[in-house]
C-alpha cells in the first residue's frame, strides 16, 4: 500500500467507525453526504486533472499507486472521497455534542 493510501487510511477510520454511532444517527441524511462528496469529487477533481495536466504539479511515483484515472493517481481521487467525508463527519459530531450540552 503506498504512503498516500496510509495518510487516507489513517485519516479516515476513526470518522468511518464512530459514523455507526447509534445515538449520532451519522446514517440519516446518507444522500445529503452523498451529493455532498459527489460535487466535491466532481469540482476539485476536474481541477486537480487540469492543474496535473498543465504540469502545475505531480505525484511521485513512489508515493502512490500505479493506478491511475484521467492522469491521477487513485488515491488522489480516494482523497476527494475521504476528507470530505471526515470533515463532515467531524461537522456532524460536532453538532451533536453541543445538542447534548
């Protein structure tokens, strides 16, 4: 697994695992996060695609995967995913513990 994946998966396990919390109810608006992602994926994605394109920036290979999608690697897309889950997961929490105050 490369070093990218690591961060991702470190950064994203304690959020995906508290998300089953059954009194957070993290489930209920699974859309919302959904779409959420989706339009993060698809604006920062396309950007980062430009961006590698035009040589602004790049990925060392022996950081990540060989795998690659529209000249990204795949963590880099897994990153669209994660993160924003994690923030809103952390956004939601949040809210959660001030409700119980």
């Amino acid at each position: 697994m490369s070093k990218y994946a690591w961060a991702l998966l470190f950064s994203g396990i304690i959020p995906f695992i508290l998300s089953f919390y059954p009194p957070l109810k993290f489930y209920r608006n699974i859309k919302g996060l959904i779409v959420s992602i989706l339009v993060v994926l698809l604006f920062f994605g396309a950007w980062d695609v430009g961006a590698a394109m035009r040589g602004h920036w790049w990925f060392s290979a022996q950081g990540v995967c060989a795998v690659r999608i529209i000249n990204l690697p795949f963590e880099e897309w897994l990153f669209f995913i994660v993160i924003p889950f994690c923030a809103i997961f952390t956004w939601e929490a949040i809210l959660y513990i001030k409700d119980k105050r």
